[in-house]
C-alpha cells in the first residue's frame, strides 16, 4: 500500500486530471481507504498548498473537492488563454439568484413573485452561466419545474455549501414564510378549482 506522501500525490493527481469536483467516497474508493483517511490527506494537501503559495488551491464545494487556481491570478490566465472576462451579472440576476438561493427548490412563479416581474429571461441566463439548474418537477397541476443553485454557484462566491450563505434579517424571513404561504395557498387553490370543473 502506498505511504502517506504517494497517496497525497495521488490525490492531487486525480483531482487535478479530473477538472470536476470530486466527492470524498469517490476518492476513498480510487485510492482503497477510509474516508476519514481521505479527509486527512485533503486537510494536508490543502495546508501545503496553502503553505508553499501555490498558484492552486484545493476547494470543498457541498461535500466534494476540485483543484482550482486562485482568483488573484485571474488576469493572467486570461491573458495567456485570451479568454475575456464574463460580463458581470446585473443587479436583476443577482436577485434573482438571490430568492433561488434562499428558498431553494423554486419554481419560476415563486421567484415572479417575489420580484413582482417576468423572470423568464434572467432564469435562462443564469442557467446558461450554470449558476443554477433544473432540479426536477413539483407535483402540481402542470409540474413546473423547480430551480436550484450548483457547484459553480457556490465555487463563483466561494462557499463551500450553502450553509456559508449569510443570514437574512428576521424581517426578511418573515416575508419569506409569508409568500412560501400565499404560494402553497394559490396552488392548492388551483388544484381544488380543476377538481371541480
């Protein structure tokens, strides 16, 4: 079995090669050990990267793990890879990332009403930026499709999960609670109203 030193090799290999973060249980499983072994090497390959400077960091994204170069070296991989900077998202995107983010699963009609108009086009942006993405389908008349955030919400803010998101004032939670209510309410209303015709 390979010593502590080959297997952190290993790991950064695997996670540098694979481009994508990578879960805790996948790499126990590549390199045939516990996964509180894994976190320790992790935790260690961090720290050294950490340590020497590295041009890399090692990112814990929800749970699973990704090399990525650090933010402040940006510009120069922009340059050397002539990539121009993404536009940066407007105020509307950042709301509405904002309501997907904190109520999360949503559909469309829920971030509407929250903003008070049509959503239609940031939604598409936003998941054209993989920021976020379809998480499947409520079971209500019509099924609308339920939005969520992804990997590359929380690596673009860097959060590890969503639990680093900051906390919303009492009065803002209340209001929440208030439209999750009026949501629930219309739709239960709209299912009664198709049972009756």
């Amino acid at each position: 079995m390979a010593n502590a030193n080959e297997l952190q090799a290993i790991v950064e290999a695997v996670l540098f090669a694979s481009g994508e973060p990578l879960e805790l249980s996948r790499l126990s499983e590549v390199l045939d050990i516990e996964d509180e072994q894994t976190q320790q090497i992790l935790l260690n390959l961090a720290a050294e990267l950490d340590e020497r400077h590295s041009g890399v960091c090692l990112l814990e994204l929800d749970g699973k793990y990704q090399l990525s170069t650090r933010t402040k070296y940006g510009d120069y991989i922009r340059k050397v890879l002539e990539v121009k900077k993404n536009a940066p998202l407007s105020q509307a995107a950042f709301e509405v990332l904002a309501v997907v983010a904190y109520n999360q699963p949503v559909t469309k009609a829920f971030i509407e009403q929250v903003r008070g108009v049509d959503c239609s086009g940031v939604i598409a942006t936003l998941c054209q930026k993989k920021l976020i993405e379809e998480k499947g389908r409520l079971e209500l008349p019509g099924r609308p499709l339920v939005y969520g955030t992804t990997t590359d919400f929380l690596r673009c803010f860097s959060f590890s999960s969503l639990g680093d998101l900051p906390e919303l004032p009492n009065d803002q939670n209340t209001d929440r609670q208030l439209m999750l209510d009026e949501a629930v309410a219309e739709s239960e209303k709209g299912e009664s109203s198709s049972e009756n015709e």
